[in-house]
C-alpha cells in the first residue's frame, strides 16, 4: 500500500485537503462522491449536479475575443498561473504541413479570455506534454525519433528543441522537483518509461536519459538504466537496453509526492511507480475490475484533480473523463455525448481548482478540423 496523494510540489499548489488513504492498487467500480450524471447539456456534455460547461474554443475558428484562429486537433494541455489570471496550453496533433505545434489561450482572473496565440509552430503530431516548475511546457512530437520542445507561454520566448531528452515517439512528460528529474512515456506497442536527470535542474539542454528496467509482472522492484544513444538511431531506444521492461502504448504522465502515474492505452492500465522505494504496481486495469463493466477504457491523457484524485480521459470508450481516488474506485465524472469519432485529451485545473479545462480533439465532426476545447466549472472536491 503506496501512502500518497495526486497533488504535490511538483504540480500545481492547489488548496485541497490531503487524503489519509492509500492507493491500494487497482482500483474499482464504485459509485462516485459528484452523484450521477445528469442529462446531457447544450453542449453535449453530462454532468454531475451543480457543474456547468462552456465552449472556450474551437478548430479553425477565432478564440472568441481575440482575433487567433484555433489550432486543429488539440491534445495534451496544462494550465500556467500568469499573475493576473492563468493560462491554458493545448498541443496540436497533426503534421507540421497542417499547423502541429501549439497554442495558448490568456484568462483574467474572472475566467474571461484575455488573449491568444501560437507558442510553437513547425514540429508535427505534437500530441501530450508536461509542465515544468519553472513554468514552461514540454511538447511531445509523437512520431518515430520525435522531439522535445520546450515552449514559454508566460514569456513569450521561442521555443527550443531538447534532443537529450531521447529522440523517440514522445507522449507525455511529468517533472520530479524533488528528485530534478523529468519522467517520459512512448507511445509504441513495445514502448518503454524513462527518466531525464539535466546536468542542471532548470535547463534541459544537456543530462542524462535512463530507462526503467524491471521484470515482466505487474508489479515488483525496478532500476533505472542509462540509455548508450539517446539519438536513438539507428537502434531506437527502445532496443539499446537489455532487461528494460515493456510498456504497451505509453500515454499520459503524472507526478506528485513520490508517485509517478501514467497509462499505457495498448491495455487499459494505469500504472503506479513509487519512485522513493522503487517499486511499481497497477492503479487501474479494465481487466481486473469486479464487478463490471469497467467504468474506464482507452485510457489517455491523465491529470490530477483538487482533492487528491487522478482524472484519465479517454481516447474512445464512452467518452468519458474519469476518476480515481485514492481509496481505490473509479467512477465517470463526466460524458461528451454525440462525439463518438473522437477522444477527450488535456485535462488541466486552474490554479484553485475551480475549473477545469479539456478537450475533444475531432468534436462532432470526426475530423481533426473540427476540435472543440471546453472549460468545466464547478465544486470540486478540495
């Protein structure tokens, strides 16, 4: 039993009250602490009681109040406190030929768009990512030998490559403050979870990237072991060290308190890594969940919420982004109806965890012109 909670130092300082209990891995149906879904909205999106939604964005359209057309098939996100408000960040998971990059959308601090505008441009299929401490987004090409950019949507500096990060298809990246390590998910059948340690804490240019090594089970012990070639050509990384254990379909990455937890979609799991002892176990498998139906499938993007919780969205499923608490259950918080051609990516919370934003990367159309990206207001539990 792993003693922790989803928000710490290395996310966002939001005002909740720690849980006591223990992820006692994996996590089951249950009925939720929001209560039941309510008939969907007007725009499409059930709710428990007393949450609302809106539209902040979509595809090929101005960000309402700004003159900015909106990228197409927004991904992963997060969301930056800026002094007079926030700021969300979304990718864009499409070719460099089609815009792929991203983009940020500036809010007051009464939830208003204040401005928008491009934070990257030319990379491709730039699909999750991750915030640092010092308030920059990692964007993650998902392509064989992609990047890591590192982006500045509080600055506005351009945007710098980071290839000793591993040239491979990138996910998602969560920041380790404590132990100045960045963590990394790849999104391939055989993929592998690394490890980035920066010669420096706060500059990405130059470190070392490890990969983790552990025996086949589920769950166990498990080393860290350098990568000789982070270039990763012409033996992918993958490939380059004997023993590293396999990850079907790495996705989203979250970091807090000593715990890393990140999804892996080839096999709907959500894994948990105990990185102060070194031993790792399953938080979620729609295999394992009894009884059924299991409440979540296509694990995705992933994030954690105000009251200690993890929220996974997912890519198919029944569009749904669900919970999972720290005493083990799992339940929908929320359902995009009439959507059933897309997936929900980059769940963030604002700063006082009062709203959080996602999206659905092809909207009702099914096309990636046809994103729509949604702000979710309401009592969240702190």
């Amino acid at each position: 039993m792993l003693r922790t909670t989803v928000m710490g130092a290395g996310a966002m300082a939001l005002p909740f009250t720690t849980w006591s209990a223990a992820y006692g891995a994996p996590a089951q149906n249950a009925p939720g602490p929001y209560g039941a879904l309510r008939a969907a909205d007007a725009n499409g999106i059930q709710l428990p009681a007393g949450f609302t939604s809106r539209v902040i964005a979509r595809s090929g359209r101005a960000v309402p109040g700004t003159s900015y057309v909106w990228h197409q098939a927004p991904d992963g996100g997060a969301v930056f406190a800026n002094g007079t408000g926030w700021t969300y960040v979304s990718n864009s998971e499409v070719p460099a030929a089609s815009g792929g990059g991203a983009s940020k959308i500036d809010f007051n601090a009464d939830g208003t768009v204040r401005a928008a505008g491009r934070i990257l441009g030319g990379t491709s299929t730039n699909c999750a990512g991750g915030r640092t401490p010092w308030n920059t987004w990692l964007s993650c090409e998902e392509i064989d030998l992609g990047r890591v950019w590192e982006t500045y949507p509080l600055t506005g500096a351009a945007a710098q490559v980071r290839p000793a990060m591993g040239r491979f298809k990138h996910e998602a990246a969560a920041a380790d403050d404590g132990r100045r390590v960045i963590y990394l998910t790849e999104d391939q059948p055989d993929g592998r979870f690394y490890r980035f340690l920066p010669y420096r804490w706060g500059d990405l240019s130059a470190g070392a990237l490890q990969v983790l090594v552990a025996g086949s089970g589920t769950s166990g012990s498990f080393t860290w072991q350098a990568v000789p070639d982070p270039d990763g050509s012409p033996t992918p990384t993958r490939r380059q060290v004997a023993g590293a254990k396999v990850f079907n379909g790495g996705e989203g990455c979250h970091y807090a308190n000593g715990t890393v937890w990140f999804t892996t979609k080839g096999d709907n799991r959500v894994w948990q890594l105990d990185v102060v002892n070194q031993r790792f176990e399953l938080a979620y498998d729609d295999n394992l969940v009894n009884p059924g139906p299991a409440p979540l499938t296509g694990v995705d993007n992933i994030t954690g919420g105000p009251g200690g919780e993890l929220f996974v969205a997912e890519d198919g499923g029944t569009m749904e982004i669900c919970v999972i608490t720290p005493d083990d259950k799992v339940y929908a918080f929320l359902r995009v109806t009439g959507q059933s051609a897309s997936e929900l990516t980059g769940p963030a919370f604002t700063p006082a965890g009062d709203r959080l934003y996602f999206s659905s990367q092809r909207g009702t159309s099914g096309s990636s012109s046809g994103g729509i990206t949604y702000c979710v207001t309401g009592p969240f539990r702190r």
